[in-house]
C-alpha cells in the first residue's frame, strides 16, 4: 500500500514539497528584496496625515500597518494581494516593494495551494491537494511503520539512521530513503496533519469537536467591496497614541479600514507566527478612550487551536528556527519523493543482469 500510494501520490507531494522549501523564508527574503533604505527621523507621521494621499481618495486601502523598527516602511494593504509602502516620517510613497519577487512567491503559493488553477478551477485545484494531502499523510504514518529494522542490532540500526556514502545505486536510494524519512518523520507528521486540517472542512470540524465545541457554520465567501475614506479622520493620531501606551510591548499596529466612530487596531507583540501575543482592540475616535481590548484568551479551544495549527504548518509559530525545521522537512520529503521513484524504477523496470 505505501509503495502504491506512493506512485500515485509522488508527483502531487513533489509539488507541495518543493513549494514548501520555496517559500519556507517567504517573509525574509521579500523585505530584504524589497529593499528600503529609509533614514529614521525626529518624529513619525500619524495615520491622519498619511492618509491623506490623494490615491487613497478613490481606492481605499483595507488596512494600515505601522512598525516600531524605525527603519521599516508603513505599509498600506488593498486586500490580500497588494500592498505599497511610505516613509514613515515624510508620507513619500516608496512603491510596492520588489513586484518581480512578490509575484514569484504568489506564482508558488498557487501551485502549493491550487496546482497554479485560477477562478472556478481553483475549487478543482484545492480539493486534488486536499486528497494528496491525506496520501501523504498515509505515507508518513506507513513510512513510520516500515522503518522499524526487523532486527534491532546495531549496523541494522545504522543503515537506517545515518547516511552511507559508499552506497551506490538501489543500496543508496534505500539509505536514503529511510535516513531522511527517520529523520524528518516527526515534522513531516506535524506539517502534513496540520495541512490536513487546512486543507478539509472535517478535519477543522474535527477540532473543535475535539475541543468539545459545536463547529462554526461554514462562513459564506464575501465578495470585495470598494470603500472610500471618511472625510473626517480626526482622532486617528489620538488613538493611535492610546494603543501604544495601553501595549508597551508592541512589535506591529494594524489599522482595520474602513473605520466609522470608532477605530479598531491589531496590536502584535511579536512575529506574525504567535497569535496568542496579538490582540484586538477598539478605541473611540472622539475620546481616546479605549471601547474593547480582546487578546488571544478570549477565544474558545477550539479557536484558539485552529489559529494556532495554521501557523504551525508552516514553522512561523517557533520563529527563524521553526522555520528552518520546516523547510529541511519540505526538503527531505522531496528527498523521498525521488528515492522513492528510483527504488520503483529499478524494481519493475530495469532489467536485472547477473554477475
């Protein structure tokens, strides 16, 4: 059964392996091709001033994220796929960043996500890597049983844990391929269970089961909606100023738009892959008086384990080192994926030849 879903699958997990080491770093290789130069200055500008770029007059952005680095650009987001950046202390649009990078990360998202499909064939996409997706993690899990040496002595226990650099041929394409299937099983484990759960409604309804919560209703797909800026934006400063002292630690502040009475702003307290140091919270513009501050204790298990599981998938939960774990194990399943074909190859292909 390994060996024929193996052959079935290979191709589909050679995809969503190399996409993964693709985009294991996504993050710190785009700011740095970005590559902003900006000289910190006495006093940075609010949201009121800054907002008051006439590009924003027609297309409003979604959001607005400040960064305390005082080297680092505000970043204007319209939506999940663009974003164009300021100075922080001039209000100087300083373009979209390195387009050509940016785009390369998106073409490889697609194809981890939807096998490169567009419009109505993404549905088609997603549910053939949501089944690849299961197979793989057959495969981990058969792989797991299979490694076990039939007799535990210790070349026996080396030959399937350490690396033989004399081997050659269907000798190697073994040791390797039960070197690194021991070595990155635990990971590989983590990381394809959690794209399970992303991947099927079952499976993130299975969560919150789990967690002895009633599953949320699947949500209804909103369509995107042209916003303008109010005119009057006054209090945006103020607010803004109250988020700062009311969270002293804080790494990064997004401004929800479009905003009415009140503003409400996503305070993080440290890298995008921990959601229990990020909170919500709501001031009202004309007081500065802070309306509602919910952090990541407010929500139920069940959430706060789904939340979690997206950021765990892809390493950004433990940081630069969380993601290197991932991408050597995005990598070593690749490994897999070709020592696996190899030992199929030459077991119903090659013609053997005798000494």
């Amino acid at each position: 059964m390994h060996l024929a879903i193996g052959l079935l699958a290979g191709s589909l997990v050679a995809v969503m392996s190399v996409t993964g080491v693709l985009m294991a770093f996504e993050r710190q290789i785009t700011e740095q091709a970005d590559g902003f130069h900006i000289v910190a200055g006495a006093t940075a500008l609010g949201p009121e001033k800054l907002l008051e770029n006439p590009a924003f007059l027609k297309n409003a952005p979604s959001a607005v994220i400040f960064e305390r680095d005082p080297v680092k650009p505000v970043a204007f987001q319209f939506g999940k796929d663009k974003s164009t950046f300021c100075n922080p202390y001039t209000g100087e649009s300083i373009g979209e960043g390195n387009t050509s990078v940016r785009g390369f990360f998106k073409f490889i998202l697609s194809w981890h996500r939807w096998l490169g499909r567009e419009g109505a064939s993404q549905e088609t996409g997603k549910a053939v890597i949501g089944i690849a997706n299961l197979l793989f993690l057959f495969l981990v899990v058969s792989g797991v049983f299979l490694w076990f040496p039939k007799r535990w002595t210790r070349p026996a226990f080396k030959a399937v844990t350490l690396i033989q650099t004399r081997l050659k041929g269907r000798s190697r394409d073994w040791n390797w391929h039960n070197v690194f299937g021991f070595w990155a099983a635990i990971p590989l484990l983590v990381i394809v269970t959690s794209g399970t759960v992303i991947s099927h409604l079952w499976a993130t309804n299975l969560v919150f089961r789990i967690a002895g919560e009633t599953p949320p209703p699947k949500g209804e797909k909103k369509k995107p909606q042209k916003s303008s800026l109010p005119e009057n934006r006054a209090g945006l400063d103020a607010a803004l100023a109250a988020v700062k002292v009311a969270n002293p630690a804080w790494q990064s502040i997004q401004l929800q738009l479009p905003f009415t009475k009140s503003a409400t702003f996503t305070v993080a307290d440290s890298h995008r892959g921990r959601p229990d140091l990020r909170r919500q919270v709501t001031v009202d513009l004309t007081t500065s008086a802070i309306l509602k501050s919910e952090g990541f204790e407010a929500m139920s298990t069940g959430r706060q384990a789904r939340t979690w599981i997206r950021w765990i998938h892809t390493g950004e939960a433990g940081g630069i080192a969380g993601q290197t774990i991932a991408g050597l194990a995005a990598a070593a399943s690749a490994v897999l994926v070709w020592t696996g074909f190899a030992l199929s190859w030459r077991r119903f292909f090659k013609k053997r030849t005798t000494a």
